[in-house]
RNA sequence: GGUGGGGUGGCCGAGAGGCGAGGCAACGGCCUGCAAAGCCGUGUACGCGGGUUCGAAUCCCGUCCCCACCUCCA
C-alpha cells in the first residue's frame, strides 16, 4: 500500500517514494515566534500532525522536522512593543506555540531546531553560494548578501513565477542587481540590537528569512529528503527561494512540495486589520481540545477551511456521538477486537490523507457498531470498536487518549461529585419504580440546571458533565 | 497584470461520466413513564448559458462571481 500526496511543484498526485526505503523525512515550516498562536497555526501542524501519524501507521519510519524561525524583522519590531528584548519575546511566544500544540494533542516533531541555533550552518550554505557564483555580497557595504536570481535559470518551477511578472521582493531599493534578488545575509543596522547579530564573513549581520530551512532542512534530513510542507501562503516567494537556494547549492532537496490550505473566519481573510483573528487561545477557551482538533480536521488538509462559531457546535456532536459509541460498546461488553483500520479508512487515508472520507468510514463504523449493540451482536460490536479505536487514534482524536486529561488537575473532585451524583441518580429510580414521575423529573431537571445531564440506559442510568 | 485554487442540499463538507460520501440541523417512526441516546425513514444539491454523450455535479465552449499568492503571514 502507497501512500501518494498532492506535490505542488508537479501539480499532481505523486507517489511517496521515500529517499531511504522503509524512511521518511518531513520538514515543516514551523511559525515565526512573533505573536499568539492563531488558528491557522493549529490547522497547518495538525495536517502535518496527521500525515506523520499515517505515515508512521502505515510502517514507516518518520522523522519530522519542524523549526522554529526566532530571529526575523518582525520579532525585533514587536519585541520592544512588549517591552522585552528580542530574544525573550520570541522564547515566551515560542512556550505559547508548544503550550498549544500540546493542547492539541499533537505529537512533538522528531527534532524541533531554532535558526539562532543554526547560524553556522546558514553561513556556510551562503559561502557556497557565493563561491558558486549564485549569491554576491552588496556593494554598498551594507553588509548584506544576496542571491543572484539570474544567475539560477530554474528560478521560479515551484509556483511558475518565471519571468518578470512579479513585484520587486523586499530590499527595494538597495544594492542589489534584480528586484527578485533576495536576501540571504542582512548587514547589522546601527538601530538594531547587537545581540541580534552574528559575525560572518560578510560582516556582521543576520541570516535572511529563507537560508534557515534550506540550512537546517539539509542538517537533519540530508540534501535530499522526502517531503516539504507549510502553509499555502509560503509558497511564494519563501519556498521559491529555498528551492533556488538548496538546489543552486547543489542540494536536490525535497521530492514533494506539500501545501496546506489556510483558514477563513466566517469567509473572510483571517487579519489584523480586520480584527477577525481567531487565537488558539479563543479556541481552547470555547471548546474542548478534541473537538477543536475534530473540527480543524474536518475539511481537506488543501481546502480553504472556515471557521465559525457553528463549527464547534457541530464538531462537539461528532466527537460525542464517537464517545457514546465506545462507552456504549465497552457497557454492553462487547469483546476486545484487534485495533484494525477498515480498508476503506486506508485507502481514503493513503489518497493525499482524504480525511473527510476517512471520517465517513468511522461515522459509517460506528452506525454498523451500534445497530450490532442493539442487535446484540457483541462479537460484530467488539470489532466496530477495535475499528473505531485504530482510526481515532490515527487522526489523534481518541477520547480515551491520556493526552486530554494530561492538563487536568484533578483533585479528587470528579470522584466527590460523582458519589452525590450517584446518589440522587438512586433517589430519582426510587421514585421511577414508586412510578412517582414528577419527583423523579424534578431530580434530572435539578441535576439538569447544575449542567449534569442523565441518560438511561438498558442498564442503569448514565451521568454526564456538558456531554462529556 | 502574472500564478494558483474555488463556486455542491438549511449549514459544514467529500466526490469528479452511470448506484444521492459523511456529519450537523429539521421532520416522521421504533424504543422510552417522559426524555436522552441508539436505530429506521424523509432531501428532486451541484454558480449561469450552451454543447458532447444512451447518460454530466463530473468532459468541452462561453459567461458571472469568489479566494489565495506575487509585500510579512500557517
């Protein structure tokens, strides 16, 4: 079984053929440490979260590389707006970004490098560009190094940016020789902080924004690796010019350009100026961590992604109905059943990580696994829920995963309430089988008002918090 | 202007020439003391206009609209 993705290089669905057989190398674009984690940020490491997870399902083994960008124009101009040194802000912005991802149960990456940490490595890849004649140091004693777009003729295969059809990159108006030249290497700048810069052989200064993935790609994963993701909106110009970079170096670097889709805010362009911007914060404060990695997994891992307050609402249904099952199934005791992914999950899975068809297939699962529980069937139910079990943990949105609770501090109070709980749940079958129904509804509608929800079941009465 | 991606039922969201993915919501039924849950059933969906075809949401032509990137962005 062959797992293909969509490559946007190709502009097809190719086949993964790993590098090292029975291997595969993942770098991401991980965030600038500039500003709170928002929902484009979850959505884009959970698609990737869920790529190395199938890939790993399915055998093989993945290292996934996702970095960290810490130094950059943006962390020095929002650093002294926070009051904090450059360094600082970027750290505790960075805690932010793993506080989050954690939330979100998703896996830490094989190796996750800072560019701060790999300035050498930048500086030595620049030296061989400019030794290879695709990179000059300006003339005006800047201190700044670019690349030399014209000197590389496949500049532009990514995003078939040829020609000059484009809008001059940064750096107008300085010492370069095209308006597509772009900085490998910034000379230091007198306002800036020295703790900012680095000697180099050019002077000092700091690396540009795209030399750390080339750097740091081809440190953890070789010149040649597998596969490259990020968000849509990288792909020009950044992984255009990491491209040009690793491969004028003399890198073939990655096989498969893999792009995720980004999110709208209720069809709008999630942006400061329009203040829409949803953060992980505002996310994790609305629902649980679950279902709001259910609903950012919802829609392709390529397609646009909306969100809206209904999103949740929905997602928390879906999530409900997947834990009713596995309650209702281990209540019933139906038999423990190997942990399987139906074929159907795998084939969805294996077709550029179809996920809504994948979540067909567990929704599909689960409506057989329950009319086998009202049939009685618990050897057909048992096998309903080894199913369920191996997709939810595929797609990391297993309830039982220890992950959910991992945060929770839980002093012994679940278990105090559950006893009270318990308690008038015997009060209210006394009154049920006394056939006093009304005094039996007052205590549900009681439990009710306190957010405690009763469910009755062919054997006993279930207690639930919210739906949980 | 250049490059890429879209317009699918009340909503979300797959599919990409031929049995109406799936979820949410709604309605009817079974079950229940009543609920809830679960199950069963109910939808003349594919921007618009032409065309090809026995058959088109899927292919072709035309047309309208939306979005992203080209400047920092996941």
């Amino acid at each position: 079984m062959t797992v293909r993705l969509y490559d946007t290089r190709s502009q097809a669905l190719r086949e993964l053929d790993p590098v090292v057989p029975g291997r595969v190398g993942i770098y991401v674009c991980g965030p600038t440490v500039q500003s709170s984690p928002h929902i484009g940020h979850l959505r884009s490491a959970l698609s990737y979260d869920v790529m190395r997870r199938w890939l790993a399902h399915s055998g093989l083994a993945v290292t996934l590389i996702r970095n960290v960008t810490d130094i950059d124009d943006k962390i020095l101009d929002a650093a002294p707006k926070a009051g904090s040194e450059w360094w600082a802000h970027a750290y505790r912005v960075e805690l932010e970004f793993a506080a989050a991802y954690r939330a979100l149960g998703i896996q830490e990456p094989t190796y996750e490098p800072r560019a701060t940490g790999h300035i050498g490595e930048m500086i030595a890849l620049i030296g061989r560009l400019v030794e290879a004649g695709h990179a000059y140091p300006a003339e005006d004693g800047s201190g700044d190094v670019w690349f030399d777009v014209a000197s590389w003729p496949d500049y532009g295969v990514l995003t078939r940016q040829t020609g000059d059809d484009f809008v001059a990159g940064d750096g107008e108006g300085r010492a370069k020789r095209s308006p597509r030249d772009f900085a490998l290497w910034k000379g230091r700048k007198a306002e800036e902080p020295e703790s900012a810069s680095w000697p180099s052989p050019w002077g000092a200064g700091r690396p540009g924004w795209h030399i750390e993935c080339s750097a740091m790609a081809e440190r953890y994963l070789g010149s040649e690796f597998d596969v490259h993701g990020g968000g849509l909106d990288l792909r020009f110009p950044h992984h255009e010019n990491e491209l040009a970079q690793s491969t004028s170096a003399g890198s073939p670097f990655a096989r498969l350009w893999v792009h995720n889709g980004l999110v709208t805010v209720a069809g709008q362009k999630m942006s400061k100026s329009l203040g829409n911007s949803v953060f992980a914060a505002d996310l994790l404060g609305a629902a649980r961590p679950v279902v709001v990695r259910y609903a950012l997994e919802a829609a392709h891992y390529r397609s646009d992604l909306d969100h809206s307050a209904g999103s949740l609402v929905e997602a928390e249904e879906a999530v409900a109905r997947i834990e009713r099952f596995v309650e209702r199934a281990v209540d019933a005791g139906a038999p423990p059943a190997p942990a399987i992914v139906p074929p159907a999950f795998a084939a969805a899975m294996d077709d550029d990580l179809g996920v809504p068809q994948a979540l067909a297939v567990l929704h599909d699962t689960i409506r057989r696994g329950n009319q086998a529980i009202d049939a009685g069937e618990l050897q057909a139910a048992g096998e309903a829920l080894g199913a369920v079990r191996a997709m939810v943990g595929v797609l990391g949105i297993d309830p039982a995963d220890p992950a959910w609770s991992a945060g929770v501090q839980d002093d012994g109070s679940r278990e105090a309430l559950g006893a009270l709980v318990e308690r008038l749940i015997e009060e209210r079958q006394e009154a049920r089988r006394a056939r006093d129904f009304a005094a039996a509804d007052r205590v549900r509608d009681e439990l009710a008002a306190a957010g405690i929800a009763l469910t009755d079941t062919g054997d006993g009465t279930r207690w639930s918090i919210d739906g949980r």
